[in-house]
C-alpha cells in the first residue's frame, strides 16, 4: 500500500447526505487515496444529537457536537448541515483556519456566496460545491472549467425533483396538482412543508448559482424572478397537452443582448411551456436536468438525479477529491470569476413567446377586439385556437400563441384584455420557452 500524505478530513452533518459521504469515505478508502494521491482521514462528525439514528453505520466514537474544534486543524471540510446558520460561521473559520471547503448548500451559496468566496480569496483556499446546484448531476465544473472558454448563451434547468415529479404525474395521469402533492409528501418526495420546492425558492436558489457562474456575474438571490406552480391546474396542462407543449418549472439563465453591443443578463423560474420535442420535456419524475446553451459548443444537455443522499454524496466525494489533489499540488485556490458583472434586468425586459388562455363571449366582432388590442399592444399572434364552450354556447375559449414580444407590453397587454369587457377570464398565461 502506497504510504501517501494524511489528510484530515471534518464532516459537518450526518443526514441524508452526511451519512452517505461518511460510509463512502469510509467503504472507498484505499480507491480513494490512490485517486486523491493523500489518505483522506475522517477524524470526526459534527451532529447535533449523537443519539439520533443514522442512514449508514457509523462509529459513534467519530460523532460530535463540537463542530468547532473538529474544524481546527482539518485540511478539507465538509459542511451537510444545510441552513443558513451556524454553517456559514463554520464555514468562515474552516477558510480562516487554512481549510479548503467542500458544501452542498445551495441556500447559505445563494444568500452569503460572496462572502464565502472572498473569504477564500483573501487565504487562497477554494470553495467546491458540485452538490449544490442540481445533486448528483456534474454542472458546476463544466460552467466553471469545461466552458471557461466559451460564453454561455442561456441556461435552462429542471432544478427541482419534487416540481418536476409533481409536474410529471399531472401530465402524464391528467392528475390534479393538490392530490400529487399530497402522494408526493407521502412517498417522501416532497416535505410536509412544500413551500420551498413549489413556490420556486429552492429553484431560485440554483438559478442564483448557476447564471453567477456561467455569466461571471454576482448574481443575488432577489435580482431572480421566482413564481411557483400551485397555480397549474389540470386544464391547463390539458391545454399544453393538445398544443404539442409540456409544462415544466424552469430556472432560466439568459444572456441578453442590444443593439448597441451592450449586454445584460436575465435570472428567473417559473412554469413554462415547452415543445414536446425538446430534451428537457423528456425528464420524467423527479430527475433533474440542465441544458446550455453556449456560442461555441451549441448545445449541451446534463441529466440525471438532482438529489437523494447517495448520489448526491457522489459530487460531494468529487470535490473531496478534487480538494485533496489541490491541497497536495499546492497553490493558491481559483476564485470565483466575477469579473464581467453584468447588469440584471428586470422581468419585464424579458423578451419570449406566450400563451394566452382566454374566455371571452361568443359573439360578433369579439376576435377583432381582441386581436386589435394585442396588436395595439405591439403583441403579434402566432396561432389562435377558438372553441365554444359552456351550456348555453355563449362562451368561448381563445387560446392565442403570440411570437415573441417584450413581458411589459405582453402583461399591460393582458391588463387591458382583461378589462376590455369582451373577456370574461383570463384563464391562464404561460411564457414558451426552449426556441
Ligand atoms: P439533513 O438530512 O437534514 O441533515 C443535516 C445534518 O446536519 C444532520 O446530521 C444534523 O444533525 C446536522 N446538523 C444540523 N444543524 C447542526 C448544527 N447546528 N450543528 C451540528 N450539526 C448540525 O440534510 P441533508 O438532506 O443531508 O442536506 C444537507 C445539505 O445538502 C443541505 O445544504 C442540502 O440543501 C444539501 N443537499 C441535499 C440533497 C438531498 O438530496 N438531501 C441534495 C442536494 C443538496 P442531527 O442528525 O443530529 O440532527
């Protein structure tokens, strides 16, 4: 056996992925030296409750609740712990004490990446964090080394398992929303409180991540347009259904450009209406996936699963690695590239096509209103699908497809439809992504 370097490695959490990582650790040690080129030695487990039962078998002599002095001395730490607080304090003193930084939380990156970074910076340690955009799926690394290269065009992820799972089922059993949830929280896919998976904040959080990346841009968690999807309903996936269309929640990270040569970025989530032939309308359940656009490459597709704790625990155990070989190399560790800072409009410069559901009364001269404020409102129609509905057969359905239009115009658009008197209810509007 090669007699390699010793490297102390401190974990921070010992849940759902912490558990995994530790017994991989463990399982893997000698594949792992040979990898690293250093013996990745696990001196100890920060938890909060020693007692508490654990996923994998681990000694209870390497569990702690002093997290502190675990941290003093290690060469690599690792932070499962999630949450805001104490992990970003923890997370400081492991750079302040000479550690490079391995973490898997998208929330503490999101709020305090900044922060983190420039603490790094300042020592010249290196923060790795493979597991915090998409779980097990390999897309920090490509946007920071594989496409350093290139400039991104535009990102569209499914970022999320449980939306996307939730999303899936209603597609593909004509289910309501309320009852997939329901069914989602029992079989564990979605927590009892399911806020954060489908009002989009845990998308947010990832989107915030991966367009700092890819736009080597400080992008901050409320510079990200965020809607969920407890509005989607079953007509309205019905609807995208008939259209050729899927809907899906979408973090989309996206380069603009104006005729001036100057260039901003766009950051949002949101339910959107994608073609049925796209790849991203292929990811079933609650698979993840990222699809980048870039101006040299074209276009890349990254797929697989977004969480769960052993294959999450497999990005985490590669930035290990990773961190090993750079502690054994030496050297001072590469920032984060924020060099071009570019600036972050506001939704309503975003420019994209849509789908307008209207009911409108089923009488002469109705399409010509409404045609007529669209246009007036600088929103040309695509396609326009009318259907009578209602007892009397004096209500119809309008669904429009516009071309591509600016989202101020499209919602004044909308405002003005919906008080035009010819409208009954605007039943939905969903943006089409994925052109
Ligand atoms: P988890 O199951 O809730 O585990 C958290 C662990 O941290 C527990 O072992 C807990 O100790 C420990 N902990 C919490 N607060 C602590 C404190 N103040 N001091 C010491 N220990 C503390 O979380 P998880 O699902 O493994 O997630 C960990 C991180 O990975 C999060 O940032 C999450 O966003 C990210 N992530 C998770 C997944 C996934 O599939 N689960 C996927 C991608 C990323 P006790 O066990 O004693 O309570």
């Amino acid at each position: 056996m090669t007699d390699y370097r010793r490297l102390r490695v401190a974990l921070l959490g010992a849940g759902a992925v912490g558990s995994q990582v530790a017994a991989l650790l463990r399982r893997h040690a000698d594949e792992l030296a040979d990898r690293a080129g250093a013996r990745l030695e696990l001196v100890g487990i920060a938890v909060r409750d020693i007692d508490a039962p654990r996923e994998a078998d681990l000694p209870r002599e390497l569990l702690t609740t002093d997290a502190e002095s675990l941290i003093v001395g290690s060469d690599i730490v690792i932070e499962l712990m999630g949450g805001i607080e104490p992990a970003r304090t923890y997370l400081l003193q492991a750079i302040n004490s000479g550690a490079d930084i391995v973490t898997a939380n998208k929330a503490l990156l999101a709020t305090h990446g900044p922060e983190i970074f420039d603490a790094a910076d300042q020592v010249g340690a290196e923060v790795y964090y493979e597991a915090a955009a998409a779980g097990a799926i390999p897309i920090i690394r490509p946007l920071r080394d594989s496409l350093a290269g290139d400039r991104v065009q535009r990102i569209m992820g499914i970022v999320n398992g449980t939306t996307n799972y939730i999303l899936d089922r209603m597609d593909t059993e004509g289910a309501e929303f309320a009852d997939v949830l329901a069914d989602a929280q029992r079989l564990g896919y979605a927590e009892a409180d399911p806020t954060a998976d489908v009002e989009g904040y845990d998308a947010a959080q990832k989107a915030a991540i991966l367009a700092s990346l890819a736009f080597h841009t400080t992008v901050p968690l409320d510079a990200v347009h965020r809607e969920g999807i407890t509005g989607i309903d079953k007509a309205m996936m019905d609807a995208a259904r008939h259209a050729g269309y899927v809907i899906k929640l979408l973090a989309v990270c996206e380069r603009l450009s104006e005729a001036s040569g100057s260039e901003s970025i766009s950051v949002r989530v949101y339910p959107a209406l994608i073609d049925r032939a796209h790849p991203l309308a292929s990811v079933h359940g609650a698979n993840n996936a990222v699809f980048v656009q870039a101006e040299a490459a074209g276009n890349l597709m990254f797929y697989g699963a977004g969480a769960g704790g052993v294959q999450t625990a497999s990005a985490v155990l590669g930035d290990v690695v990773s961190a090993a070989r750079r502690h054994i190399a030496g050297g001072v560790g590469v920032g984060e590239s924020t060099l071009a800072d570019l600036p972050i409009v506001a939704i309503g410069r975003v420019i994209t096509r849509y789908q307008i559901t209207l009911e409108v009364d089923d009488q002469p001269g109705v399409l010509a209103t409404v045609a007529g404020i669209l246009s007036d409102g600088r929103v040309s129609i695509a396609t326009l699908e009318q259907t009578v509905t209602g007892e009397d057969a004096e209500t119809a359905r309008l669904v429009i497809g516009t071309h591509k239009a600016l989202e101020q115009d499209l919602s004044e658009t909308v405002d003005r439809l919906a008080a035009s008197g010819v409208v009954e209810r605007v039943v939905s509007v969903l943006r089409v992504e994925g052109d």
